[in-house]
C-alpha cells in the first residue's frame, strides 16, 4: 500500500485500500506526468471498469503507441506493451490473432493514434478486429512539448501553429463510426462514472471498440492558451457538455472552447475479423479447415 | 525438437524459391504471417494465404508494411512463430521495427526478396543491394542475423534455419533472397517431418513473480513467455532493465546495448556457415552470397582450366560477417575478389577484415541481371595478375 494512503486509526476497521492499485506496477510508482494532467484520472477509470467487467486480468493486453498517455501500458499491472509512435493497433491486431483467448486494448493519445498511426485506426476499424480503443485526447502533442495535433481546435495555439490553428481538425467519433467502429462514446474526465460505464461497455463488446476521453494537458495546451490549470479545463468540460446518447456523429465535432457533445454515439453488431474468417473458411473449405483460436 | 507435420509438405517437388521459402516457414513452424504485396516477393505470401487455412494459424494483409513488420512482432508476443515478407520499398518502411524487435529480442523471420533500388527501381528485376541496409538500417547499435540461398531447394533448407536462429538469439533474421532465386524454379526435396529439426521457443519454466524478463542466461539470451501466461510483462522500446522497466540512464544503457549486440558478436564463429572450394592453395579467393555464387562458380571453373589458382568462398551466413576467417586467410593470399549485385557492400566488410594484408578487387554490378562469368574471370585474371 503506497504511503500517500496514511489512515487515521479510527479508520482501520474499513477497507481504506484504493481500490484502484491492485491495477498499479506500483514498483513504477511514481509517474511521470504533470499535477493536473487529466491521463490519471483515465487510467482510475479504466481500473474500475476492469474491476466491473471481472475479467480475468491474466487474459487482459495493453498496448500502446508513444506519447504522455502511451505511458499508460507501463503503469498497468496487466501484460503489457509499450510499441512505437503510431503503431499499437497494428501491433494489437498481431497480439489478438496470435492468441484470440485475450482481450487486447490499445491505450495511447490522439497524435499517436490519430496523425501518425491514422490509417491503422482506420483499417482496424474497418475490419472490425477485436480490439478496444481508448484515445486521451488532449488536443495537443504533449510528450513533444505542445505541437499541433490532428484534433487541436481550429484558433488553438500551439508551438507548431504559433498564430493559431487554421487546419481543420477530425472529429474522431464521426471518423471511427464511418469506418465501422462497433461501439464509439466519448466522455470528458469531469465524467468518471459515465468513462468507467462506457470503457466497461467497451471491453466487454466483441469487436472493435472506440472511447475518447477529453483529458486536460495544463502544462502545455491549457498554459499556450490561457486557459488556467487543469481544474479550469474540467470546469469547462463540466460547463459545456452537453449529454446526447445516439447523437449522430456528423454533429459532435469540438470547436475552441465550444460545446462538447458527450455520451454513447454507436454500438451495433457486425461480424469480427477472426468470426469473419473462421465463418468463411468454414463455409469454402469444409472439413479440409482448421478453425482457428478456440 | 521436430517438425509439427501439419506444416511439412514431404516430397519431390518443382518450386520457385518464393514457394519454396513459404514451405520452409511451415515447416520451421511459422503459423503468423502479416505482410503487404510487393514484387519480387508477393508469391511467398500468396502460397502462405493458401496454405495456412488447412495447417491452422492466420495470415493479414496489413495496410502497409509499417502495420505488417509490428504486427508480426505482436504475434510472436501472442506466442506464434511469424515472419513477414517484403523487398526493397517495403523493407525500408519496416525499419523502426527492425530496431524494435532489437531491442525487445521478439524472434522474427523477414524475408527480403531484393530488387533493383534505390527507391522503386527495378520492381521484377534482381539486385544484392540490401545487404547494408538490413544490418545498419535502423538507428542505434544492435545486431542481426542474415542468410543468403542460392537455390530453390536452400529457400526451403535455409528458411527452418532462419526461424531456429531467430528463436535460439532471438533477434530479427533477414532472409535475403533476390528475384532470380525468388523466381527461378528448381527441384526441392522436402522431407518427412521427424527429420526437420526446428528450435522451439525459449520457454522460461519460472513462476510468474520470479522471472524478469531480460534477465539473460549466460548465452545473453533471456528466456521468454507469452502474453497471457499470467507474467504481466512489460515490454518497451524504451532503455530497460531486466524487468523490462524503462531505464533511462547510461549504465542501463551500456548494459543493454552491449548485451544486445554482443550476444551475437562474440558467437559470429559459431554462426558462420561458409562454403569453402579449394581456398587451401589459392593465390586468389572469390567471396560470393546468393545468386551471385552461381555465376562466381563458373568463373572459378574457367579461371582454374586457365590454371589461376583460385578458392572460392560461399557465405550462407553473411551476418554476422565471417571477419575471422577472412582475417585467417588474408596474410596468405594475395587478393580476395568480391562479384556482387551492388556497386560494393560486402566487399567493404572484406576489405575490412583483410586489413590491409591481401587486395579485395570489387566486381560491382548495378543490378537489373545477374553478372557475367566473364566479368567475374576478369576480376580474377587482375587480381592474380
Ligand atoms: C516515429 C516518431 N516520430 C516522432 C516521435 C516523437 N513523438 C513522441 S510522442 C509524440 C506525440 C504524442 O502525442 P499524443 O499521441 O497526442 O500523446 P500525448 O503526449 O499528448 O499524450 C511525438 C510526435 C516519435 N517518438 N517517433
Ligand atoms: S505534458 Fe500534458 S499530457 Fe503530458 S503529462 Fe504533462 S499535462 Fe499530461
Ligand atoms: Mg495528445
């Protein structure tokens, strides 16, 4: 039990154990990112929704790419994998058919899966291979000190766009949904029980599942633009979103400091890669196939 | 360890070398292949799509080679044997995860079937020009291992043994063909599975909570599990210590990297497989890999009926290069002569090696097609002469 836990004796008679470390390599303890950063509360969150989901952990993978947040596989107390910038969804993707009995869950920041490694998320998205997607999007490159991201807000500073952002960014949900994304919400951190649920939701799905989670970065994309610390960015995720379950994608993109549509935009069935292909070979090879993963 | 025969297509058979290359992998026990199609070395992957359904793993075609050269080293951490397949524009894309599986030490075959570069080059034309690229091509210090048939038959024989060494050093090992061998088409002789030795991987037998992943047994090869054994590994790209945890400090570093690489440095003359024709008396000896050997043989014919006193060297291992019997035979021969399909890579590392002590004269070729003899007797009249 780590220090920071210290109990009054009075106390000792209830189970005062963050619930949450068992999920830590506490021995990693303590992380590298910044008072304030939202990717902790990310990573609470997702504890919890393992916790709900009673996985067993033995059979649970993380990946991630590179990044503030691709630091997240490191912390988890899980197998897990630290790839290169970009590339966790192909590196998941050969985890999952390699071993089809664990569930894989790529974990990295929206540069990383959204710039650099875009047209993995697009392909994974569109075969539908067993994998869950969790993106912090902090608007912004963070582990590179604060360049632009393909999500940062058009008028946004950043190192790179020093008079402000005049490229348009994605809307992610719309783009996981297009591509043919199984299940897509998007929360805030102000969110915790709703992210919990919805992280929950989207590692018990089969198929290809998508969360973005709206995360403060203080030190770097709130600092540039003057938007005070950490607790002034979830204030404002607080103030602005607005809750709309099965809202359609097209219409949840973020402007500067806009309204943040939040909630549960997707979740509907289609066949996995590794059911699509066992199904087929079935089908064409009769009795000379092999099934594959069970 | 032998053969799993689901894998082994026992036999006489006529093949190309991509199909032959395809059989050696499953018969070596590849049961994971993530690859993008490229000419010359498409047809590998098209007999392994055809084949793998009825011997029980998967194939993916990927979106590009970058998601195929990671996707491989995820499946070997699922625990599948894998290889991916590719040629020189491929190759080039697939270079920050040659570094990757370095320094992770995730067991992988990659076959290179070389054509004309730099760039797209010549697609279906034959070229030796990767040699360099595949064992500097990623950045930092790290070690690999690269084979090179000259047959057919060898695309089968030599392919078993390039996953055994991938799993027995785990490091990437390059299975350097080229489009002549990719696609000429010989006899090859597959034998019954209890006569294919295959390597199976290096397994620890420790409990979770015991092992740490990179703690290296003596050979500095550490031992390994997969994800799912209930280890909770960590592995990164990331300086790491034996845990796997990131280290990020220059002693963990020096560590690590000479760990990495000395694994295969101080074992280069136990992995070297050289064939060696009458270099005993020779005045002159003819260092030759590949396709090129073929061609270097008949010079050496030629130059021994015009009685030159010529040896010739095959390197069926070329990486790690064999320094040590090149720096043997320097003092007593007079020049070593390199043919190759490159206007002069392996015949730098000769150079190197003789130190001085004997001239190395280069018989470059731009690639496009394989030399003449008459180039190759040529070199060797001037290098007798
Ligand atoms: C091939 C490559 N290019 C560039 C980098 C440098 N780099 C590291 S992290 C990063 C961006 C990370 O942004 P994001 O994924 O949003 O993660 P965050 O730090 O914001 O959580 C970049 C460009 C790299 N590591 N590898
Ligand atoms: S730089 Fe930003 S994203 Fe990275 S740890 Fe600090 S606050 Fe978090
Ligand atoms: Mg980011």
């Amino acid at each position: 039990m780590s220090q920071n836990l210290a109990i009054a004796a009075d106390e000792r008679e209830y189970p005062v154990e963050n619930p949450v470390i068992p999920y830590l390599r506490q021995e990693r303890i303590p992380h590298i990112w910044c008072p304030g950063c939202g990717i902790g509360t990310t990573v609470n969150c997702f504890a919890r929704a393992l916790t709900e989901s009673k996985r067993d952990l033995d059979q649970v993978a993380i990946v991630s790419g590179i990044g503030c947040t691709g630091r997240v596989a490191g912390y988890l107390n899980l197998d897990s994998f630290h790839t290169t910038h970009g590339r966790a969804i192909p590196f998941a993707t050969g985890l999952k058919l390699s071993n089809p009995k664990l569930k894989v869950v790529v974990y990295s920041g929206d540069g990383d899966l959204f710039a650099i490694g875009g047209n993995h998320f697009v392909h994974a998205a569109r075969r539908n291979m067993d994998l869950t997607v969790i993106c912090v999007n902090n608007f912004t490159y963070g582990m590179t000190g604060g360049q632009l991201a393909p999500t940062t807000p058009i008028g946004a500073s950043q190192t790179t766009m020093p008079y402000g952002n005049f490229e348009n960014p994605f809307n992610l949900p719309f783009l996981a949904d297009a591509c043919g994304a199984v299940y897509v919400a998007r929360w805030t951190v102000f969110h915790v029980k709703q992210l919990t649920r919805a992280m929950h939701e989207a590692i018990s799905k089969p198929g290809f599942t998508f969360v973005e989670v709206l995360a403060p970065c203080p030190t770097l994309y709130s600092r540039r633009n003057k938007l005070g610390d950490g607790v002034d960015q979830v204030k404002y995720y607080k103030e602005r979103s607005v809750v709309k379950h099965g809202a359609a994608t097209k219409e949840v993109a973020l402007g500067f400091q806009g309204d943040i549509v939040v909630g549960k935009f997707v979740d509907r069935e289609r066949e996995t890669w590794l059911d699509g292909m066992n199904a087929h070979f079935e089908k064409v090879l009769g009795p000379r196939y092999r099934r594959y993963g069970e | 360890m032998k053969a799993d025969p689901s894998g082994v297509l026992t036999g006489m058979h006529f093949l190309d070398g991509d199909h032959a290359a395809c059989e050696g992998a499953l018969a070596a026990g590849c049961r994971f292949v993530a690859g993008y199609p490229i000419t010359p070395s498409t047809e590998v992957v098209e007999r392994f799509a055809s084949r793998i359904p009825m011997v029980g793993g998967v194939f993916i075609q990927m979106e590009d080679e970058i998601a195929s050269s990671i996707a491989v080293l995820g499946g070997a951490w699922g625990g599948k044997k894998v290889m991916t397949v590719t040629s020189g524009p491929g190759l080039s894309l697939m270079m920050e995860h040659i570094g990757l599986a370095a320094i992770t030490e995730t067991p992988v075959v990659i076959v290179d079937v070389q054509r004309g570069g730099p760039s797209t080059g010549l697609p279906t034309l034959p070229a030796q020009a990767d040699m360099m690229q595949v064992k500097w091509g990623s950045h930092g210090d790290y070690e690999i291992i690269a084979l090179s048939p000259a047959s057919p038959q060898e695309c089968f024989d030599l392919m078993i043994r390039a996953f055994n060494l991938a799993e027995t050093w785990r490091v990437p090992v390059f299975f350097m063909m080229d489009e002549v061998i990719g696609h000429m088409t010989e006899r090859v002789d597959i034998p019954p599975a209890d006569r294919i030795d295959v390597v199976e991987r290096r397994w620890t037998t420790k409990k979770p909570g015991e092992y740490r992943p990179y703690a290296a047994g003596p050979d500095g090869v550490p031992d390994m599990v997969k994800a799912g054994d209930g280890h909770r590994i960590h592995i990164t790209g990331l300086t790491h210590d034996e845990r796997g945890y990131p280290a990020m400090n220059p002693a963990a570093q020096d560590k690590l990297v000479r760990r990495l690489t000395d694994k295969i440095r101080k074992n280069r003359e136990a992995l070297a497989d050289i064939r060696e024709d009458g270099v005993e008396d020779a005045d002159v000896v003819v260092v030759s890999f590949g396709i090129t050997s073929r061609v270097a043989a008949a010079a050496v014919d030629s130059a021994r009926a015009a009685g030159l006193k010529v040896g010739h060297m095959r390197l069926v291992v070329v990486w790690p290069f064999p320094e040590h019997r090149i720096a043997q035979m320097a003092p007593r021969v007079k020049a070593f002569v390199v043919p190759e399909l490159n206007l002069g890579q392996i015949a730098l590392e000769v150079e190197r090696a003789a130190a001085g002590r004997a001239r190395t004269v280069r018989i470059g070729h731009a690639g496009g097609t394989v030399h003449e003899p008459e180039q190759i007797l040529a070199g060797i009249r001037e290098a007798a002469g």
